[in-house]
C-alpha cells in the first residue's frame, strides 16, 4: 500500500518568515495530494490540494508544489502570522481508489512572535 | 448547517464493554468515513461507505464494525474495547467521494481502561 514520509515533524519560524513542510509518497499511481491542518484539541481541516495533472497550486499565502518523477510535494507558507500555528498533515491517494487516504504523521508548525 | 457532528465527545470503556460511535452529516454527502487518530501516527482509516448501503474495510478495521444507517448517518461500533483502541475518532464526509475534500467532525476522545 501507499506510505507517506513526512518532514520536518516540528518547524519553527519567526513570525513573517516563511514555512516548508515536506512530504514523499511510494505508490507512483497516486494522484490526489492534500494538506489539512489541525489547531490544538480541534478537527483537521482541508487547506489546499492538488492533482497530479498540476505541477503546483496557490491559494493566498499557501502553495502546493508537486513533483511526480521525484515523488515528492510541499506546501509552503509565506509571510506566517501567529494563526497559522497548528499541525499540518500531508496526504496521498488514489482517486477513486479503494484504499483511501493515507495521511503522513504531522508538522506541528510553530510560529515564533 | 451543522456539517458532521459526532457524538459522544468523550468516553471511557473499560475492556470487554462495548459501544457505538454516532456520525450525522447535514450535507447531502454520498461518503462517510471513520479515522482514528494517536500519537505521532497521523489519520488512520478504520472504514469508509462510498455510498448508502456500502460499506468497505480501511487500513485498520479489525476490532471495529460500522452501519451505513441512511445517507445521513454512519456508526462505528466496538463490540470489545481493548486498551489498543484507546484513540480520537474522526468521522468524515465527501461531496465528491474518491477520498477528497474530507468535513471532518469534531472527533470522540476515548480511552479504554
């Protein structure tokens, strides 16, 4: 099955910098990438994805990047603020496929004032 | 629009007892998930029902039963909690399927004695 690697698993930056967290994926057939971020003591939620048909996706101050040859997709952050402070999980998977969504083990993303 | 609500919140079983997890979406979703969260170890699938009347096997679905009881509501039971299936729970919806764009709930803290 699908195995996600995901680094680092504490990131701290100071406030304004920007933030990188990065994820490899085994399975070459996948091709659903997401990121979901998860503040303390509450639910995941999704923050941006993107297909493997797209090399990279923006929204505001987050991207996604996607190389498929290399098996690897980031997301970065840029000019953080205190908000964006939570755990951030990448995942991957087969759309349509019956194994679901195999999620990394978390970037717990610290943002220093 | 209450999204996916779970209940209970929190709950502690001692081993052998048995109990069932509630999840309710208000979205017209055709696919549920439930996901088990520790540690360090991110999501794990537990089972998922693409659509009313399905239900599938996930990553880790030994110990746990689910019933698709209509399109609005999908269970997780533990027939004999173990010490192992000490975890928060998440249930999910889509409103594409395929694993994408999860609504998560807001999780069941369990832990079992």
């Amino acid at each position: 099955g699908e195995n996600v690697e995901q680094h680092p698993s504490t990131l701290s930056v100071q406030e304004g910098d920007s933030a990188v967290i990065k994820c490899t994926y085994s399975d070459s057939a996948s091709n659903y990438f997401p990121w979901y971020k998860q503040e303390l003591g509450k639910r995941p939620q999704l923050i941006i994805d993107i297909r493997s048909n797209v090399g990279e996706k923006k929204d505001q101050r987050i991207a996604v990047t996607l190389n498929k040859t290399a098996k690897h997709f980031s997301l970065h952050i840029t000019e953080t603020q205190p908000e964006d402070s939570a755990v951030y999980f990448c995942a991957a998977s087969i759309r349509g496929g019956a194994d679901g969504l195999t999620f990394g083990k978390g970037t717990h993303l610290i943002i220093q004032p | 629009n209450a999204g996916v609500t779970q209940t209970p919140k929190f709950q502690v079983l001692k081993t052998g007892q048995s109990m069932t997890l509630q999840c309710a979406q208000d979205m017209n979703h055709n696919s549920m998930y439930w996901y088990r969260q520790d540690p360090g170890m991110g999501l794990r699938l537990i089972y998922y029902s693409a659509s009313e009347g399905t239900t599938d096997k996930g990553e880790v679905p030994n110990g746990y039963n689910v019933s698709r009881l209509n399109k609005r509501e999908f269970s997780l039971r533990l027939e004999s909690a173990a010490p192992s299936q000490t975890s928060v729970y998440f249930c999910a919806s889509s409103p594409t399927g395929h694993n994408e764009k999860l609504f998560f709930g807001s999780g069941t803290q369990l832990s079992v004695l």
